[in-house]
C-alpha cells in the first residue's frame, strides 16, 4: 500500500483497538494516522511519532486518505454532516466499522457517491488476531486491496456479500464475547475440579488456542479433531455427550440467532 493518511474517527474502545493493531502490526512505519475524539485527554498516552490527536473530525478527514468511522451508531449521522464539507470524492477512501448501518446509508448521508467498505473486526485485533469481514459498495471494489492490506496486518480478513454483514457482526464481534465466556466457564470447571483460578485460566485458553490452531493448520473439520480425542467409553465422550445433553449447541445456536435478530430490530428502529 502507498503511504496513506488514516484518520480513526471516534478513538474509544474498537477505534483505539484498531489503532493499537496498525502499530502493532507495523502499519504506521510508512503511513500516517489520525485520532479523534472529543476529550483527548483520554488517549493523551497515545505518543507514536507517526500519529497526530485531535477532537477537530473536519480538521482529521482534510488531513486524511483513508477515514475510518468508529463512532457510536447514534452518532454517525452527526459526525457525518460536520465533516461533510471536506469529504473529497477523488482523494477519500472511507471504512466504517459501525453496526447496522449499510454503504447505501452512508452514501445517502454523505450525498453522492465515493468508495464505502463496511469492515466488522473484533477487538483481537489490538493482538493481531483479529477475523475481519469486509464488504463494499460499488466504488469501494477498487479500494479492497488497500483495505485488506490495514486489516491483514491484524489478522485475517474476508471479503463477503454486504447482506451477510449482520452475520459476521454476530460470529466474529460478539463472537469473541461468546468464546471469552466459553473459557471461563472452562476455567470455573477447572477449579471445581481442584486447580487454583489462575493455572486453571492459564490451561483453558490454551486449550482453546490449541484447538483453533488445529483447525487452522490442518483446515479439517471439527469432529475429525473430536474423534481424535475420544476412545470408546472414554472421558471425553462422556463429558461432550452430558453436554450435549444439557444443550450446548443448541444454546450456542439459539444465542447467536438471538444476538442476530437483536441487530435487525436496531436497524428497523
């Protein structure tokens, strides 16, 4: 990627997470960036030397070649109107990372029509490890290159159809939420059974790291790596079964249906 300006509108939680991912990841080497946020003294420990802090959004998106908005839903239309005026069709690129709201939307706010990419990471991508779905609008297909190239630097990307964005929101964003509590339920077994809380964490997330690492090199599916674990009236089988008996697929099913629908009913209000 050429030396780029990326402007984060909105340095809270996801949009400072996507900062610390593009200098973890060795982006800001060659490029620039830009936060902003209304009182900055919350990210003044923020000191890379490529980086500049701001609360003027207008001011960040003259500055920038890349604009991406992290703002919360409710205010993107208001932050939208107010940088506006400096919005350059030629020269911007912009990436939202909001919830719900599609490219048609944006365009419709903004008023006429410029590369839009809808890009959903978790918050692993402060780590690097981040699975990140992309989707776009029409001008946006020329732009993906530059934009998998931000979002591989913190993980993994891919590039999907824009009515499956609500689906990856669920899967990959709140996804980390349903697998963070997957471990520390793992983890409260651990000390039932008699570990302290620390070591039984300690073993927890790497198992699942195990686990997901196992999928990734051998690209297998799940239950060929299942049946390598359990043996004929082994524990494992046991324990899986008991399980399954109390509903672990089905709820983890059900709660993702539900954090699905959840999404469609703020976009219809």
């Amino acid at each position: 990627m050429q030396k780029q300006s990326i402007a984060i509108l909105g340095a809270g939680n996801l949009g400072l997470a996507i900062y610390k991912g593009l200098e973890t990841g060795g982006l800001l080497e060659n490029n620039q960036a830009i936060l902003t946020r209304r009182d900055t003294s919350a990210i003044k420990n923020v000191s890379h030397p490529a980086t500049t802090i701001t609360s003027d959004n207008r001011k960040a998106v003259e500055d920038a070649d890349i604009i991406i908005f992290a703002v919360q839903p409710k205010q993107l239309k208001e932050v939208i109107n107010e940088v506006k005026p400096a919005i350059n069709q030629d020269k911007h690129t912009l990436i939202s990372v909001i919830t719900a709201v599609s490219t048609e939307e944006i365009e419709e706010m903004i008023g006429f029509e410029l590369p839009i990419i809808r890009a959903m990471p978790n918050t692993a991508i402060a780590v690097g490890q981040s699975m990140t779905c992309i989707a776009c609008n029409k001008s946006g297909k020329t732009k993906l290159d530059a934009v998998q190239t931000i979002f591989n630097c913190v993980g993994k990307t891919m590039v999907i159809e824009e009515n499956l964005m609500q689906a990856a929101t669920v899967v990959c964003a709140s996804g980390i939420a349903f697998w963070m509590r997957f471990i520390r339920a793992t983890t409260q077994g651990g000390v039932q059974l008699g570990f302290d809380a620390e070591d039984a964490q300690k073993i927890a997330v790497q198992a699942c790291q195990g686990a997901a690492s196992l999928l990734n090199s051998s690209e297998s599916h799940p239950e060929q790596e299942i049946d390598k674990v359990t043996t004929p009236q082994g524990c494992t089988i046991a324990g899986l079964n008991e399980m399954e008996h109390h509903g672990l697929s089905s709820a983890l099913i059900k709660g993702l249906v539900t954090s699905y629908d959840r999404i469609n009913k703020m976009k219809k209000s």
